[in-house]
C-alpha cells in the first residue's frame, strides 16, 4: 500500500483527487490539506510516500513546500499552468498533471510512482523463474542478456541458458529498472555486463547485440552518452 497526501488551494481539485484515488487499491490517502502549512506539519510528522502536490497556490507554492519537508518523498504535481512543467521536474517530480485531468491520466501517474517505489524496495540480488515445473534461482548480476522468441525468452546467464514462457515486455516490467534496459524489441540487457558501445551495437562478453532504431535514444541517454 503506498501513502499519499493531497496538497491544494482548490477544495474541488481535492474532491477530484479524493474520487480517483478511491478507485486504486493500492493508495491510501490518509489526508488533504488546502492549507499548505498544515500540510508541511503532517507530512513531516507521518512521512506518506506520495505528495500530489499543486505547484501554484498563494502564500507557499508547492516548490516551496518543499524546500520545507524534511525529507524527500515522492511527488506527483498538479496545476492548471503548463509553463510549470520544466520547474516539476528539477526537483525529481515523478510526474506533472495538467488540470483538468481524468482519472487515466491519474492513473498513469500513480503506476509510475509505484514502479519507483518497487525499485527502490527491491533488497534481493535474485529470483525465481518458472522453468517447465520447477523454479529457478537467478542471480541478477549473472544475467548477461535476455531474448525473445514469440512467447517465451532465453536468460543468457554466465554459466547457461534457461528458457521461460513469458513476453519480452512481461519480463522486463519484472525486472529492476536500474540494471536492465532494452535495446531491441526482442533483447533486454544488463548494464553491468556491457563492455563497450559500438557501431550501433553493444558488446556484451564477446557477443554483438544490435541497438534498435526505436530503443536507441532511450538507452543512450541511459548510460549518459
């Protein structure tokens, strides 16, 4: 279950906040604050995981609410001002929702958060795949590659092969985002194994992966490059 608050001036933009986040299981809003220095009190005395946070409110806006929090939880902006979009996202925002938005769109936001948050709470260096009717014990930093064919992928591990039944796109949603990324429609890869870049290609223990045209921007950006 992630903790969230709400954060605005408007009572009817909570009223919305309140009737989407009603609707998704895994959110608990434990409190909305139209008056935001009350909220500072009980963001810092209760620590939720999510502020859904409007950006332009008088007296304090929701930058600088912020900057008075005292540590750093994950935030969702709100407003009815597009010009804000670039500020929300020098402080880490994990996404920026420009009023009116529906509950898609809310929805959206939330799952991003949550994805974040699995990350952050993954402590295990393995997992178990389902192979025929046993289950197998993967250590993340063995894993080399992963490829698809149709409906299942090849684990392409240090030491062998393993098949499982799944789609390329099932298995990296479970994988941690920090260390996998994909560089193909069918090739999933771990950044801790790449030895070089080159040629449209990433060198991975002697093999030659090909970067696809449409996973190329996304990836380099990625490494930095």
């Amino acid at each position: 279950m992630i903790t969230c608050v709400a954060v605005d001036d408007e009572p009817m933009a909570l009223e919305i906040i309140k009737s989407h986040t009603a609707k998704i299981d895994f959110l608990n809003l434990m409190a909305t604050f139209s008056n935001p220095f009350h909220a500072i009190e009980f963001i810092n005395e209760h620590k939720p995981s999510l502020v859904v946070l409007d950006i332009n409110m008088p007296d304090l806006n929701g930058i600088n609410l912020l900057q008075h929090v005292h540590y750093k939880p994950l935030v969702v902006f709100t407003t009815a001002h597009s010009e804000y979009a670039i500020k929300s996202y020098d402080v880490d925002a994990v996404d920026y929702l420009l009023k009116p938005f529906d509950f898609s769109r809310y929805l959206i936001a939330v799952n991003k958060v949550r994805n974040v948050l699995n990350n952050q709470r993954t402590t295990f260096d393995f997992f178990f795949v389902n192979t025929g009717n046993q289950k197998q014990k993967l250590f993340y930093n063995e894993i080399l590659y992963i490829s698809g064919e149709g409906n299942y992928v090849f684990y392409h591990t240090l030491n062998n092969q393993l098949l499982v039944r799944a789609s390329v796109s099932e298995t990296l949603a479970q994988l941690p985002g920090q260390l996998f990324v994909q560089i193909h429609r069918s090739t999933i890869i771990n950044l801790y194994h790449i030895d070089k870049i080159a040629d449209n290609h990433v060198h991975i223990n002697h093999l030659k992966l090909q970067i696809g045209a449409k996973y190329r921007d996304v990836f380099l950006k990625r490494i930095n490059l």
